[in-house]
C-alpha cells in the first residue's frame, strides 16, 4: 500500500516524534506517531486543516511517499469507537483513547482511520513503537509547495 504524508523537513523520518508535541484526533499528546493518507490530496487537506490560516503554512514541506508492504496487517477502527461526536473538535476521548492505546499495545503497525475532510477516504496511523516500521519504505521525498490560489487572500 502507498501511502502520503506532508510534513516538515524535521519530521520526515518515521520516528513519530511529531504526536509528542500536542494531542491529534487519533492520540494523545507524548505519544509516537504518524499520520499518512492514502492520497497527495488527502494528505495536502489535511496539512490545510490545521493551520489557522494559510499564511501560517511552513515554507520548507516535503511531500513523503511510503510504501507498506502488502504482508503488513493494517487494522480498521471497530464501529463502536465512531460514536456521536467523534469527528467534532475538541477530539473526542473514544478516539484519541483507542488510538492511544493502538500504539502503546504495539501489536499491530497499521490502523486505517476514516478522515472527518473528505467522506469515504482514510488516513493511516502508523506505529513507530512497532517492529514492522523497518519494513516500510520511503519512495520519494519531495518539496512540496500550496498552491497559492487556494488562499483567498490572493483570489
């Protein structure tokens, strides 16, 4: 499986050091993780999301291109984690536990997560804690620049 990331030059590796700086909506703040998506598109929506505002975008992104071998499970979130509320903000606790918990059982690298952006796509967790993180493979690593007419300071 191909998956995307875009991230600062600094958090490129996949050492997941990025979830120790601040809570996500799949895991609390001080854990390893990283987030990919199964499309450039996806990953690039959600770069936007969690910006204020567009001027707000780091200048030095890099577009991350990883390769999950086909023998690695990736575990889908149980139904019953997706309860009212789950893709509100403030995150809810049913999702920030359950993915905290993924990551600290280490018994699995992958968990594909339903992103609240675009119905129907999913981001993939990846645990860095897990031994299977060497079988991944980074493809490509490429600057990554938004393009500008998306903002609407510039339309």
């Amino acid at each position: 499986m191909i998956v995307y990331r875009i991230t600062k030059s600094e958090h490129a590796a996949l050492d997941g050091i990025g979830g120790l700086y601040g809570p996500g909506r799949w895991h609390k703040k001080g854990s390893l993780i990283i987030y990919a998506a199964e499309h450039a598109s996806l990953a690039a929506w959600e770069k936007i999301v969690h910006v204020a505002s567009f001027a707000n975008l780091q200048k030095d992104l890099l577009l991350v291109k990883l390769e999950i071998p086909e023998r690695i499970e990736i575990l889908n979130v149980p139904p019953n984690i997706l309860v009212k509320g789950w893709d509100q903000f403030p995150y809810s606790s049913e999702t920030m536990n359950f993915g905290t918990s993924f990551l600290r059982k280490k018994e699995c690298m992958a968990l594909r997560v339903p992103t609240v952006i675009i119905p129907d796509e999913f981001n993939i967790i990846l645990n860095p804690l897990h031994p299977d993180i060497f079988s991944c493979k980074v493809i490509s690593t490429v600057p990554f620049i938004f393009d500008r007419r998306i903002s609407k300071e510039n339309s």
